[in-house]
C-alpha cells in the first residue's frame, strides 16, 4: 500500500526510507513508539537524546513533521495546566503505514519494554510523562 508521504519534500518512497533512519531521526521516531502514550513532550525527546542539542530535536521533529511522518498535537486551552506540556509528537497515520510498510515498527515492543525499565529518569521528565494529554491524538 502507498501513502503520500514525503510529497512535500519531493521524495520518493527509497528516499524517505532513507530520511526516515537518518540517525536522529529515527531515534526520534524510536522515542515515540517507546513513550507510553506515544506522544511524547518536546522534554521528553530531549531528555531521551542527552548527546544531540535541543535545537537538533527540534529541528529534525519539524522535518518529520514536514515529511508527514509525525504530528504535532496540543492540548485544547481548557485542558492546559501551568507546569505542564500542551504540546506533543507523534505518528500519523500515515506515518505508522509507511513504517510499517517499510518493517520499521519491529522493534516498538521492545522499544517499550526498554523504556519501562528506565529507573533514573529526571522527576521533570516523570511529571511530564503523566502529563495530560489529547484523547484525539
């Protein structure tokens, strides 16, 4: 099955596989599959990346996000709390299809039992994964 992603890069099917497992993108896309909701916060990804800037998360989030891989969700006003993430990451649909499409999604339960038996997680990073998050994502 075919999706239309990477349209607005211009990239073909080989070539977004390509961009997909660039080493910070795909540990990006790996952090994700591994949250427990998987929609991690900014934080979240940041703090799951130690050796890469915060300016590199985000950038390469906006890319995925531009290739269509990821998704930007928020939180409506209502169901903000100040201390809080409002804004998240995770896979579009048609994101997932592609992954999967491409056996890319082997490892997402191993990912998450991986994820759980991190102990020394930073109680920011611990308050930001119980963090609300949208029941439409």
């Amino acid at each position: 099955m075919s999706t239309d992603l990477g349209t607005a890069e211009g990239m073909e099917s080989r070539e977004l596989v390509h961009f997909v497992t660039q080493q910070t993108r795909f540990a990006l896309i790996n952090n994700i599959l591994q949250h427990p909701e998987q929609l991690p916060s900014m934080y979240e990804l940041e703090e799951l990346n130690p050796s890469v800037s915060e300016a590199t998360v985000y950038k390469h989030v906006q890319k995925l996000i531009d290739a269509g891989i990821v998704k930007e969700v928020a939180l409506d006003d209502d169901q903000r709390r100040q201390g809080y993430p409002w804004k998240f990451y995770g896979l579009t649909e048609n994101g997932r299809e592609f992954l999967d499409d491409h056996n890319l999604l082997a490892a997402e339960e191993t990912l998450q039992q991986i994820y759980k038996t991190i102990s020394d997680k930073p109680e920011k990073m611990v308050k930001y994964e119980n963090a609300p998050r949208p029941e439409d994502a």
